[in-house]
C-alpha cells in the first residue's frame, strides 16, 4: 500500500516548486501585475519550506513564515519604488 504522507513526495515537489519559484522570480520584472509578482516569490518560499518539513516540521514552520514575511516586505517596497519612478518620469 501507497503511504500518502511519505516523505520524498514532500522532498521532490519542494525541490521542483523551489527551481519553477526561482525562475518565475527570474522572469517576474517583466510582469506588470505587482501580485503576480509577489506570488512569484511564494512558490520559492514554499518549495523550500517543503524541503525543510522532510527534515523538521518546526523548521520548516519559521521558515516559511520568516521568509514569507521579509520577502513581502522587500517586494512591496521595491514595486512601490518602482511605481513612483515610472509616474514621475
């Protein structure tokens, strides 16, 4: 029988969200949408919480929390910063 809750599922699709998050992150200032490019990054965020849950569950938690909140933060900024210059040519 198929254990749903085995391990390497975890560890593989956490490694394929984590290189499709960084490439999409890559390929993400060519997006206009803000959003879009935010929930850029939350696939890489997710991709290595999950790679961390095969190991810790505790790590896995305060990483993705941590990397999600400063990653939204330095984003937000960053789009804010670029919305101003591009209306103020």
């Amino acid at each position: 029988m198929i254990d749903l809750f085995d391990l390497n599922i975890f560890l593989y699709s956490g490694i394929i969200l984590a290189i499709l998050g960084s490439i999409a992150t890559v390929a993400g200032p060519g997006v206009k949408d803000p959003i879009v490019r935010t929930l850029n990054t939350e696939v890489a965020a997710i991709g290595v919480s999950l790679i961390l849950l095969t190991y810790n569950h505790t790590l896995a938690l305060l990483t993705f929390v941590a990397t999600t909140v400063v990653i939204t933060l330095i984003l937000l900024r960053a789009i804010t910063r670029l919305e101003e210059m591009e209306a103020y040519p």
